[in-house]
C-alpha cells in the first residue's frame, strides 16, 4: 500500500477552511488506497488555547476513519503579537523535529504552506533522494502579509522571502489553490513542476425548493473566520440596510467588536448567529438569499474556498474581493462583483439587487455549474497521477 504523510498546522476537531480542506484530502486519498497518516499541532484553533480534552499532553496519537493522526505539543496563541505568534511556530517546528527524529517517515510527503517556518522545518529536514516532498501553497506569504500591512518591506521581510524560495527549491511538486500562486512561483523557480489544485469542497449537494418569504429584505450572511483580511466588522459599519438585513456566523478576532457594535445600534438588522458546525451550517446557509464574500484589500493569489462551498450549495455571492475569484465569479455566473474595498459600490450593487433575482432555477444553474467544474474527485485523481 502506498504510504504518505500529511504536515498541517490546522485539522478537525479545529473548524475553518483550512482544517476542512487538509481532512478533505486525507479522507481522499485513504479512499483511493493510500496509507494516510497526518502531523499536526494539538487543536488550539481558533481560540489559541488547547482544546479541554488535549490539555496536559505533549503527542495524542489517535486512528480516525483508517487515518493515523499525530498531534503535537505548541505553544497555542492567536495573540497580535508577532513575537508570540513566531513562538508558536518555533514550537511546533521544534516538535515536529523531535517526530522526525523518532519516527519513520514515509517516502512522500505533503507540506501544507503557510506557515512558512513549519514549511521550512519540513523542507530542510526531510529533503531526502528517495523522498517526494509535495509544498501545499494555499497563500503567497510573505506577500499575501505585505498586501494586509502586517509586513513591511525590511531586513525581516528579506528573510522570509529567502525562506519561501528555499521551500519552493526543494520541492518535488508544488500546489497552488490559485493561477496567480503557480505565476508566482514559476516566475521564481521556473523549473518547478505545479499543479493547480483548487480548494473544492466534497460534501452531498443538498436538493433545493422554492422559498416563499414575507419579508421583502434580501437576507444576506456571511459565514467565516471574523478576522482582520475579511473585515466583517467594518462592513457592518458600512453597509446600507434599506434593503437587506445582514447574518452573520464565525469565530475571530473580530468577534467582540462585532457583537458590540450590534449591542450599540439595536435598530439595525444585524444579528450574529455566533460559531456553528459545518454540518448545522450548511442546511442554514441555503435559506439565505446572498452570501458575501469580503476581503478588505485584494490579495494577490487569494481565492476564498468559500467560493466553490456556496456553489455546491446553489448559493449566490456577492464577491469583494477583487483578483482571481472576481474572474471566476464572472465567468460561471455565481452572483455579482463589486470593487475590492469600495464600500460606496459596494451598497450601489445591492440596491440593484432584488428578491426576484433569486428564483429556484438559478441557484439550480449555480449548482450545476459545481458540479461540472469544481468537482474534488475529478481533481483528486488527476493529481494522484502526479505523485
């Protein structure tokens, strides 16, 4: 049997899109006969402390749908702090050495990236002859940090550019969740093979009715990380509520800000659901009229998985995000575009919106659209062949 070993720094019991899309691919590749095992960190995401029923341990080994799944000891924090967010880091690279050290590691290896010093800990490490190391890039950084100012252009940054193009050197096979990532790497290692491998969902398309609502208001929500790139706070300072009442569901940084905010304007249509399961989530998301899907600036390389999720869903986006996904949205007809950070536009396009726009046959083109062009097992076999 074909063995291989997946490095993340998120996996379920975490939630969020990240953890979602790595157990995504574990649970693939067991199904098509791989011998799976994951390394991860003891689950701290995204509350930055560890999970009650892991504290006090250093390494939980645990065999969960015919996976082996490790998890190691980190020093857990989601603080601001970049000194205490690169201690993190450093104590996750430092037990996955402790692993290597003790532990056979199979001949293929996939890396998830970023972050990019776990990356690095893996690339260095386990560069071996016989060993196919595989670099999952799911965001350009330290670019994508540049874009969102949590980077300046200074010695440190140099350093972190050096990382990523040592990690991009010593892969055997890079994934990029994006055309823009793989421009981005091939402009700086040419000869890297890629392979473009797009964060699609897998999951039952639900089977949708027609919905009969009194309520004249567009019902918008937004479900996600409530964090600093999304800037799900600042929308709801921004939005124009004469047509829409707007739901919002996540876990974030953002979070209190937001609840706040709603606690201070009462009178506005704003009611935050707090953080659900994927499994409660998605038969909700379908009694929505619109999901948005924010990015505060445009990231080059960015396309939110959120994307292809509400498509399978027969769920229309508004996208303000700006980049590839804007493209995308436009090409398959998923919903409508405004500007990346226009907020003025933003309200324009809404009001152009109405509820007659959201009939049955649309969202039932939408999900058509997935499943003949964003399907996760088409795509799983197509890269099977590459390993």
């Amino acid at each position: 049997m074909n063995e291989i070993l997946i490095i993340t720094t998120y996996y379920p019991p975490e939630t969020g899109a990240a953890a979602n899309r790595i157990a995504q691919l574990a649970n693939g590749l067991e199904k098509n006969g791989f011998k799976v095992t994951v390394i991860t960190p003891l689950p701290n995401y995204p509350t930055g402390r560890i999970f009650k029923n892991y504290k006090g341990s250093f390494h939980k080994t645990s065999h969960e749908d015919h996976i082996t799944i490790h998890r190691l000891w980190i020093y857990a924090s989601n603080s601001k702090n970049k000194l205490l967010r690169l201690l993190a880091m450093l104590s996750y690279s430092f037990s996955l050495l402790w692993f290597f050290i003790w532990k056979k590691v199979p001949n293929k290896v996939i890396v998830q990236s970023p972050p990019l010093l776990v990356a690095f800990t893996c690339m260095f490490f386990l560069n071996r002859k016989k060993r196919k190391l595989i670099l999952n890039v799911s965001d350009l950084w330290p670019l994508a940090g540049l874009h969102l100012g949590v980077f300046k252009k200074n010695f440190a940054y140099r350093i972190l550019e050096f990382i990523e193009h040592f990690n991009y050197r010593k892969a055997d096979l890079i994934l990029g969740q994006s055309e823009e990532i793989l421009a981005h790497i091939s402009s700086l290692c040419p000869n890297n093979k890629t392979f473009l491998y797009r964060n699609y969902p897998d999951f039952e398309m639900p089977r949708l009715e027609e919905s009969y609502q009194d309520n004249d208001k567009i019902k918008l929500v937004y479900a996600g990380l409530l964090g600093v790139a999304q800037g799900v706070f600042k929308l709801c300072q921004k939005l124009d509520y004469s047509t829409i009442e707007f739901h919002v569901y996540g876990a974030g940084h953002e979070k209190e800000s937001i609840i706040n905010y709603i606690s201070n304007n009462p009178t506005l249509p704003i009611i935050y659901h707090g953080e659900v399961s994927r499994g409660y989530l998605h038969p909700e998301l379908i009694k929505y009229d619109l999901a948005i899907i924010p990015l505060r600036n445009r990231i080059y390389g960015s396309v939110p998985s959120k994307l292809f999720e509400y498509s399978r869903l027969g769920l229309p986006v508004l996208y303000f995000g700006g980049g590839e996904g804007e493209k995308i949205v436009e090409k398959y007809s998923l919903g409508w575009i405004a500007k990346v950070g226009n907020y003025s536009n933003l309200n324009i396009v809404l009001s152009r919106i109405n509820k007659a726009d959201f009939t049955l046959k649309n969202k039932v083109s939408i999900q058509q659209v997935a499943l003949n062009q964003f399907d996760f097992n088409r795509q799983l076999k197509k890269f099977i062949k590459q390993l």
